[in-house]
C-alpha cells in the first residue's frame, strides 16, 4: 500500500507540470525531510550518480548524431533505400522502414529520427499514393527503432543504473531491431498488395544502378558499421566508441560531403549539449528518489510482496510489462527508466533475470511509448511535420502498437533473440 501512494504521489506531482527533474528532486527530498528529519547528504547521492565515466558516452553520441543530420546525408540514404526496393510491393514503404533502420543506427533517437526521415519520406509516400494515415504510422513506428537500434541513449542511463554493460546492451538490442524492422516490412508488403494495388511499381534496378546508389550512401553507411563493429570486436568501449564516431562524423561532414561549417559544427555541439543536459538533470532528480526509497526500503519490501505472491519470472515480466505500457502513456521514456529500475532491480537479481534481456524488453516497451497516446513524442512530431489531424495520426499508428507488441512477446519468449549477439561478443 505504501509503495502505491508514493508512486500515486510522484505521478499526481508530475502531471501538475512540473519538469520532470525538479518532481523527482522535490518529492524525493520532502519525502526524506518528512521521514528522516533531513536532507542528509543529498548533493554527496546527486554528485555520486552523475560522477560516472560511462556517462560522457551522451553527449558523444549526440553530438554525432547531430553533426550527421546536419550534413544532410537522409536523401542519399532515402534515394539508395528506394533504388534497391522500387521493385517491390510497398517499395516506398519498405525503403522507408530502411532508411529508418540507418538512420536509427546514426542517431540514437526516435524522435530525431522520425523528424528526418519523415520530413523526406512522407510527402513522397502520400505523391505516390499510398493512403496519408499509412504514411503517417509507418514513420512514427519506424522512428521509434531510434531507441532500439543501437547507440541508444535510454539504454546507456538503463545500463548505468544497473550496472549493466553499455556495449552488451547495444548489441542485444540490434538483432530485436531488425526483427522489427522485417515485421515492419513485411506488414508494408501485405498492406499495398491488399490495399493499395494502383500504386505502380518501378523496375528492379540494374546491378550498376544499384552499386553506384550504394557507392553514393557509402560513408554514412559506415559509420554504424564502424561503431557498433568497433564494440563488437572489443575495439572499443562504448564511451570509446561514441568518440571515434563523434570523429568519423565529423570526417564525413566536413571532408566527404563537404556539407559542413564552423557554424553547423558548432549547432550541432550546442544541440548535443542541450539534451544532454536534460538529461543529466533527471538522472540527478532520480537519484535522490531512489536513494529516499532506499532508505525506506521500499525494494526489500518489493522483493518480500513478489516471493510471497510466488508469481515466477514469467508473471513478474508481464506485470511490469503491463505497468510500463501505462506509464509510457504519460510519462517520457527517461523518466519511467529511472522512477522504476532501481526500485524493481533487486527483485530482478532475485529471480535471476538477466538484466540485459530486462533492458532489452523495456526499450522495447518504451518505443511502445512512443506512438501510443496521450504523450506518444513521436505522434507529435509527424504532426509538426504534416499539421495532420491527431486522430488520423493515432489510427495511422494502431497496426503498428500491436506488431510491436508480438515483437516484445517473442524476445520475452525467446530470450536468446536479445542475448545470442552479446554472447559471441569479444573482450
């Protein structure tokens, strides 16, 4: 009963609309002042958690995610994506989901993703007439493989509140990425030869016209292959990694595409530091919730009320799959991370749950998150981008919430769909 009011308490605090930080921050210290009489060493928990080396991997991530975007590499990714699959049913659709699958490799984000490949992919969907809600889901859905495909920045602050490897993180969530991605195409396949047979399709392209696309889009192309390969073959580390990709970013900016200024360079570094700071900020309100449920030992008694109810792995799983589906409705991914995984991290240790699956299906659940409303992030940006009705947005993105959701049931059935890959890692 106490666990429920506090986390009633919390979620009431958040939706009067106060940034998330400061609602962690403020209900976790007047908890503790209402419990223990004082603050105590809440700066020493704050400066603990954000004193971390894996940390730095953010801003380097976003700072090569950014520099990409701004190189304006999306239309040579887009226009070979489509070269190679105009032949196909749902040719557009399906170079779509695959520019989505590159550019989620490049910029860790879902929203930044749906945003650049929207803004290229819908109005030609709509010009060669599939119907505008196809459109719309398709990219909000394939946006959301931004989290999933590794870097993935809620996965580093998944990693660093569990203790879990960065690197071992991103490679678990690559195989579930792609299975994704293929149920996405598939689903675009069925729909435009059932739905949408007057689309015409173009012919297969020539071995030459294929090679000279790829060609093109080679160096972008790179650049995941060069980062998560990197970690792969125990180059790298993750913090290791984000930096070397900062720089071959930076190389293919402003030496290859030669699309790159001083002025660009330095946008993209305040945009980096802009979200990063955000970030920063929640992780150190979370701490000091976490460290007052500690010191209520609200995770023991979680642990206690889970052994007592005797519900096993499988029905822990469905439980917090099913919470943070709701959550995800209403709070951002960030948050819903750091509120639930130091709380629910003791019982997982408890009943041998490998925390990288965990992280694994939770990502999942949070690019569920994404298109599902009332605060579904990547609903509103196909809005900013097309000014279209929510509600034709909302319906556009249905089939998808349920395709995600057999993809979540599969890695939860099959655990080794996210584990296999970091199982054959090196170093």
């Amino acid at each position: 009963m106490t666990i429920a009011l506090l986390f009633a308490g919390l979620l009431l605090l958040l939706f009067t609309g106060l940034p998330i930080f400061a609602g962690l921050a403020v209900f976790g210290g007047g908890l503790l002042l209402a419990t223990q009489g004082e603050l105590g060493s809440v700066t020493e928990v704050m400066f603990g958690e954000m004193n971390r080396y894996l940390l730095v991997a953010i801003p380097l991530f976003a700072f090569m995610a950014y520099v990409m975007i701004r190189s304006r590499i999306v239309d040579d990714l887009y226009q070979t994506a489509y070269t190679l699959t105009r032949h196909l049913p749902g040719g557009l659709g399906i170079a779509t989901i695959l520019a989505c699958t590159i550019f989620a490799a490049i910029s860790g984000s879902s929203v930044a993703t749906a945003l650049t490949i929207g803004a290229v992919a819908i109005p030609q969907m709509i010009r060669f007439g599939y119907d505008p809600r196809a459109a719309y889901g398709l990219v909000a859905a394939g946006g959301t493989l931004g989290i999933l495909i590794p870097p993935s920045g809620p996965m580093i602050l998944y990693g660093v509140t569990t203790d879990t490897s960065i690197g071992g993180l991103f490679m678990a969530g690559l195989v579930p990425g792609l299975v994704m991605a293929g149920v996405f195409i598939a689903w675009s396949m069925v729909t435009t030869a059932l739905k949408h047979r007057h689309i015409e399709r173009e012919p297969r392209a020539s071995f030459r016209e294929a090679m000279a696309s790829i060609r093109k889009s080679a160096w972008a192309l790179s650049l995941p292959v060069f980062v998560l390969g990197g970690m792969y073959a125990g180059i790298f580390t993750a913090t290791e990694a984000a930096a070397a990709g900062a720089w071959l970013a930076l190389f293919v900016g402003v030496v290859i595409y030669r699309t790159l200024g001083l002025r660009d360079i330095w946008d993209a570094a305040i945009d980096a530091s802009r979200i990063s700071a955000m970030l920063f900020m929640i992780l150190a309100g979370a701490s000091v919730f976490g460290h007052v449920l500690t010191k209520l030992r609200i995770p023991q008694q979680i642990v206690e009320a889970v052994t007592a109810a005797d519900i096993g792995v499988t029905g822990f799983l469905v439980v917090m799959m099913g919470l943070i589906f709701v959550l995800g409705m209403f709070l951002e991914s960030i948050a819903i991370i750091l509120i639930t995984t130091p709380v629910i991290l003791p019982v997982m240790h408890h009943l041998g749950i490998n925390p990288i699956w965990y992280g694994v299906l939770l990502v999942i659940n949070l690019e569920l998150a994404q298109i599902t409303p009332p605060v579904g992030m990547n609903l509103f940006t196909i809005k900013a981008i097309t000014q279209a009705p929510m509600g034709a947005i909302v319906r556009g993105s249905a089939p998808y919430v349920l395709l995600m959701i057999v993809v979540l049931a599969m890695v939860m059935l099959w655990p080794q769909i996210a584990l296999w890959l970091p199982g054959t890692m090196k170093g």
